[in-house]
C-alpha cells in the first residue's frame, strides 16, 4: 500500500498535527494556475514556502496533495507579491 500526503480516512490524532482529505486540498490545477498567475517558476514558489522543487513538482503533478494551511500559505505570499 503506497503512502500518499492525504488520507481518506476520518480526522485521527497525528501528534498535534489535523490530518486531511483530498477534499480538503487544493487540486493541482489550482496550484499551477495561482502559481503562474503570479509569474513564479516552479523553483522560485518553493523557495517561497520552504520546500523542495521536488515537492513543488509533485503537487502539481498530483503524487501529492498540499496541505490546506501551505495552500493558504501561498495565496498569501502571492497576495503580497501583486502588492
């Protein structure tokens, strides 16, 4: 069985930290779509948000979900870029 960023599963305790479903995460179209309505590279947004390009990569491929809090993260962070 593959482990995947989101589950399907019921909210459990993750030591502290709120697990998610799909449903909760942005789909990769929308990540791909805010990201290059701001003029990032896919280098320069994970620079933005402390992860690698790998990551980057992989989310808006769809291997993984973002997390809704990185996700709300980065519309910031685009918001003040168009400041």
């Amino acid at each position: 069985m593959s482990r995947s960023s989101c589950v399907s599963a019921e909210p459990a305790y993750n030591g502290g930290m709120r697990t998610f479903t799909k449903k909760d995460a942005p789909k990769p179209a929308e990540i791909r779509a805010l990201r290059e309505s701001s003029g990032l590279s896919q280098t320069r947004a994970a620079c933005k948000l402390f992860v690698s390009l790998r990551t980057w990569q992989n989310w808006e491929a769809g291997k993984h979900c973002m997390h809704p809090a990185m996700w709300d993260s980065f519309k910031a962070v685009v918001s003040e870029l168009r400041r």
